[in-house]
C-alpha cells in the first residue's frame, strides 16, 4: 500500500474525506458521551426522594412524588381496554356469563352479584358498588364485616396501626367506609425509608409463624411473589379468636393443597354458609391464586409473581418495574419473550390452549353440582332425614369445594394446569358418587324419576329460581350510593386535607 502523504498528494480531495469522516465520529462519540451524562444526572434525579414519606401514608399520589415512573404506571391499572380470551381488565358480570353459578352459591351473597376483577385502581370503587357488601345506612349496618377492606387499600395498615388488628376485625364493613378510600398502593407492598418489598398485612406472617416460618427470612425473588400472596389467597373470618371479630385467617396449617385446605376447614367444622336448596354446608373459595401457582412449574422453576405480572421496562434509559399489573398477555413481549422465544401469537395460543380445556371439564362440574342441590333438596322435601342426608351432604361440599377452588383462583388453568385439572377431575368424581347416594335415597322414598335441570338460562331466571329479590337489593344499593358514600368522601377529604407531609394524622 502506498503511504497515505502520496495518496493524499494524488488525490488531494482524499484529505477532505477524511477530515470530514474524522468530525463525523467524533460528533458522534461526543452525542454518545453527553447522552450517557445526561442519564446518569436523570437517573440521580429520578432517585433523590423529594418527599419524606410516612410507613402509613395511604395516598399513593404522595409516593407518586418521589417515584413518578412507578406511580404513572401504577395509574394504568384503571385502564380497562384490555380482553383477551376469558380474562382481562374488563368488568364482565359472570354471573350473566354462567347463571349456574347462582344456584351453586344460593344462600350466599356470591348469588347476588359476582364479577370478574379489574385492575388495583378500582379495588376501593368496586367493593362499595358491590351487591355483596349490601345497602348499609349507617355504622353498624350491613350484612359483611370489617374486615372486607383488609385487600383493598393502603389504609387498611394505617388504620391497623391506630387501632389494633383485632379492633380492625370488629365490627360492620361500613364503620370503615370513611377511612379506607385510597385504593391498593404503595404501602401495601414497599417500605417507606428503604422502598424494600415489605408485608404489611397479619394475615399473611401469621400464616407462616403458625407453621414455624419467619417470612422476613424470605428471599428477594420470594418477596416478589409473597407481596401479592398478601391478597391473591384463600382465608376465612375466625370467629372464635376474639369476641365480636371476624379475625382474617388463611388455611394452611396442613399445606396449600385444595384437599389440604378441605381437612383444615373440615376438622374445625367450618362452614361459610349454608346452601338454601341442599342445606350443604358449604364452603366459597376466595381467589386461591397463590396457593395454585406455587404447585405449578412456574413456581417449580423459580418464576415470580412480578415477572410475569410486573415485568422490568425501559424508559428515558431508566430501567423500573411496570407497576401496570394486569393479565400478561397484554404485554407479552416483556412478561413472557424475557424466557421464551416463541413467536407472541404462539405463546397466547398456549395459555388459550390450557385455559379451553380445564373450561370444559369446569363446565361439566358445575352443570352436575346444579343437579345435586336440586335433587338434594327433592329428597329434603319427600322427608329424609338428617342421618340419611349427611354423607350426601359432605360429598356436596367437597365436589363444590373442588369447583370452586379451581375456578376462584384466577389464572389457575395457566398458572398450574395439570393440578387444576386435577383437582376438576377429583370434583366429577366426588359429585357422580354422591348422586348415586342420592338416587338411592330418593328410590327409597319412593321417587324414582329424574328430576329435571331447571330453566336457569340467564341470571335473572336463575335468581328467581333461588327466591332472589334482586330489585329490593338494587334499591338498597342505590340509597347507600345517594346518601352514604357521598359522607364518606367528604369526610375522607376533610381528614386527609389535615394530614401533615408525613401523612399522620394530626
Ligand atoms: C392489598 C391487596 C392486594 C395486593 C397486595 C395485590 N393484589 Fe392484585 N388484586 C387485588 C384486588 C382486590 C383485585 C380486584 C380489584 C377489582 O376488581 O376492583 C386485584 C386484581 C388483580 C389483577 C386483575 C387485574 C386485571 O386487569 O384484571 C391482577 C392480575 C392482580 N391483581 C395481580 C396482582 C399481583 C401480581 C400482585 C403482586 C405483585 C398483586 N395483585 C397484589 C388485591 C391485591
Ligand atoms: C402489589 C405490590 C406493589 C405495589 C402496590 C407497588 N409496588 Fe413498587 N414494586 C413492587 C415490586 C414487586 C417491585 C420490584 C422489586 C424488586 O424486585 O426489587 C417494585 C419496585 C419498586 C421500586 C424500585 C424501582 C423499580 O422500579 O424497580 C420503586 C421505587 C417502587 N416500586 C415504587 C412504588 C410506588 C411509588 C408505588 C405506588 C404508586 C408502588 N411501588 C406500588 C411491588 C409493588
Ligand atoms: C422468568 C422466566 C419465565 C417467564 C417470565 C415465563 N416463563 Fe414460561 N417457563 C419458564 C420455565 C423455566 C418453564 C419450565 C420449562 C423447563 O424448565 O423446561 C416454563 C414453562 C412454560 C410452559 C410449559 C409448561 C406447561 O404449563 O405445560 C408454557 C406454556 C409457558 N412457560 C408459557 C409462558 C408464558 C405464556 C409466559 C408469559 C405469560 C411465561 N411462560 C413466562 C420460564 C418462564
Ligand atoms: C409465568 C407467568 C405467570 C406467573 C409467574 C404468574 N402469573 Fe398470573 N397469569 C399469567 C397468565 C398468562 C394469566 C392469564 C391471563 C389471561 O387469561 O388473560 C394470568 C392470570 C392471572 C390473574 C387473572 C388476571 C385477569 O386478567 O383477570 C391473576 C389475578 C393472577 N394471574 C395473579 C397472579 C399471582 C398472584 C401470581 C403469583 C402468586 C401469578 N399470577 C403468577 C401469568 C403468570
């Protein structure tokens, strides 16, 4: 090669070339440079708490301050756009969806209105509008207990701190209807000094004390999921703990299993309510999300809850957690593709896949338990008795109990297929054994006909069917909505507009 003096004397436009592509490079490197200084004076910026945020600062906006990233992503969950195959961020009425359902829970509150969940924002919103929690006109009136609100609200730990978690557990749902208003937040699951993931709900740490676990031994891939099994779990309201408190408590003492749970509220003779048609004594499922996913492989390979619902996400060369937590299949390409490589369609059509084929076994049960009450009750009714009736009745109980722990437990066809369609299967066959217990019984009455599957084709027949008033309960309802819950509002205003910076009370 010749020297490049020679070059450039042959070619003297040469020299303009590469005088040129020298300023183009360092241009470049200097934009490249000033880029990463500016991030890294963001990134300081972004850190420097502006706010000095009280443990039991309820409002999630006040924290917004110091972590705005975090808060504008949290604020998503009241986005309500997104459907995908059987879940989403929509409110479907699923009672509409399966009327089924209403018979399965008659007697019970679930008969009057049962949803499918929508994002954090709107917990607070949701549980008021609710027909469950009725038309309460004051304090002490209402048909749920206090401690209803204990999933939906940075004030349920404030309020725990001022008054004792057993005081918290006492009383009627609408003594508290003043003082829980900000919805699922920031102190529910961080800690104010070190932003640490932090369990702020008894339930959860007396769970793991009573079976010799200290959770604050927990991992940081463990707290990922622990802070969601604060709410996303089966429990019951202990009665007996303390008088006049409905104690929150989960069931686990004997493990996570839906036949683990069954024997726990088996040998205490728990019962929630008692089936209006059957007289079962019934247990209601809550949402058993953490107790399936920990027997799924996800869990199995160490997969958290936030991976896949709280996926990491970049923005301004900031690196945070989307704290828009909905289904992942809305955002596939940061929840999933992090482990996978398969295409996104592929990946919908695998969860989609697991979902359509627990369904339909799911379906099969339920249409089988509407005909066990019925026909229970038919032997109700030509006067058997309660030894004739009693082991039909427990085999009611735990082939609904089955039906329900699967189908409460969002996610669960995803989260733990093989165990969930497991726990159907076991349902099909608890429930065919009982009938034939029952076709026994009634042959011995007299009765050997089959009884009919009642016209239970949308919710509104199927809440007559079980002697629902539904439009005294709306009535209800709305009254409390006119004239109560606009108290509380106020009231809410007027005690947080006296808070001080650290949101204490004063
Ligand atoms: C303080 C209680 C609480 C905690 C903690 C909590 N959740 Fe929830 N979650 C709820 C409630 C209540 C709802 C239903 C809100 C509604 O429908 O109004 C819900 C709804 C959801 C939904 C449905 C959202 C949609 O768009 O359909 C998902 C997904 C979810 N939670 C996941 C999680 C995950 C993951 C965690 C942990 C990182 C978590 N939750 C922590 C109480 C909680
Ligand atoms: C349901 C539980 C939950 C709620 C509610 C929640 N976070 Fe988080 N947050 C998490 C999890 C999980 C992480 C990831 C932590 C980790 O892996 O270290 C996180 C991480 C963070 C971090 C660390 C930086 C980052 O983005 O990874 C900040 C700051 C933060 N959250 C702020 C907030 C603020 C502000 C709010 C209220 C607007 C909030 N969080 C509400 C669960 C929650
Ligand atoms: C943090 C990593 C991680 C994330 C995130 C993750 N997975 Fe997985 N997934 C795994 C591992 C590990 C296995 C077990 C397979 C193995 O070990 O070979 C698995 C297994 C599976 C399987 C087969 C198991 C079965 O149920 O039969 C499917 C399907 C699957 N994942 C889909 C998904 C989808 C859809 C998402 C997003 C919503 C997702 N995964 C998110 C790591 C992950
Ligand atoms: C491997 C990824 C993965 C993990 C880990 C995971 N989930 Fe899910 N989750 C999903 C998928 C996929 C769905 C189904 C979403 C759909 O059908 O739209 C789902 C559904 C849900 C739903 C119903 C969402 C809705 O839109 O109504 C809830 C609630 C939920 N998960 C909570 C949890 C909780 C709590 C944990 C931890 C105990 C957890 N998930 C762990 C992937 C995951």
């Amino acid at each position: 090669m010749k020297p490049i003096t020679q070059i450039i004397e042959n070619r003297p436009w040469m020299a303009w070339l590469i005088f040129l592509v020298t300023i183009i490079i360092v241009f470049i490197v200097g934009l490249l440079a000033s880029s990463v200084i500016e991030r890294r004076a963001e990134a300081v910026f972004v850190n420097v708490p502006k706010t000095e945020i009280s443990q039991f600062e309820p409002r999630n906006s006040v924290w917004g301050e110091n972590f705005p990233r975090e808060f504008q992503s949290y604020s998503q969950t009241a986005d309500t756009t997104f459907a995908s195959k059987y879940n989403g961020s929509q409110m479907i009425d699923m009672l509409e969806v399966e009327p089924r359902l209403v018979v399965l829970w008659a007697g019970y509150g679930f008969s009057k209105d049962y949803s499918q969940g929508r994002g954090h924002f709107y917990a607070v919103e949701d549980i008021r509008n609710s027909l469950r929690t009725g038309g309460p006109t004051n304090e002490t009136d209402g048909p749920q207990p206090s401690t209803c609100w204990t999933c939906k609200s940075p004030d349920v730990p404030r309020m725990m701190q001022e008054e004792g978690v057993t005081e918290f557990y006492k009383g009627k749902w609408s003594r508290l209807g003043a003082e829980v208003v900000n919805p699922i937040g920031c102190a529910d699951c961080h800690d104010s000094k070190t932003m640490n993931l932090h369990i702020s709900r008894p339930g959860l740490i007396e769970a793991f004390e009573r079976q010799g676990k200290d959770i604050t031994k927990a991992s940081h891939q463990e707290m990922r999921t622990l802070v969601c099994a604060q709410c996303h779990v089966e429990y019951y309201f202990d009665k007996h703990k303390a008088e006049g408190a409905a104690y929150l408590t989960f069931p686990w003492d004997k493990g996570l299993s839906a036949e683990a749970i069954e024997k726990y509220y088996d040998e205490i003779e728990f019962s929630d309510w008692t089936h209006s048609m059957s007289k079962a004594p019934m247990l209601k499922a809550q949402h058993p999300e953490y107790e399936t996913y920990s027997l799924g492989i996800h869990a199995e390979r160490g997969v958290s809850c936030a991976d896949c619902h709280m996926p990491y996400k970049s923005e301004g060369g900031q690196k945070f957690t989307d704290h828009h937590i909905q289904s992942p299949l809305n955002n596939v390409a940061n929840s999933c593709q992090i482990c996978h490589r398969e295409e996104t369609a592929k990946l919908i059509q695998n969860v989609y896949d697991r979902q359509d084929k627990i369904i339909e076994n799911r379906n099969k049960l339920e249409e089988l338990l509407v005909y066990a009450h019925v026909e229970a009750k038919k032997a109700w009714d030509l006067g058997a008795t309660e030894a004739e009736m009693k082991d039909i009745l427990m085999g009611i109980r735990h082939a609904q109990w089955r039906w329900d722990f699967a189908a409460a437990s969002h996610g669960a066809s995803f989260h733990a297929p093989i165990e969930t369609s497991r726990i159907i299967s076991s349902g099909i066959a608890i429930v065919g054994e009982t009938r034939i217990k029952l076709a026994r019984l009634l042959a011995s009455k007299g009765f050997n006909q089959e009884i009919p599957y009642p016209d239970i084709a949308t919710k509104a027949k199927a809440q007559e069917f079980i002697g629902l008033d539904m439009k005294k309960l709306r009535e209800e309802k709305s009254t409390f909505r006119k004239n109560l819950v606009p108290q509380w509002i106020e009231a809410a205003e007027k005690r947080e507009a006296g808070y001080d910076k650290n949101g204490i009370r004063q």
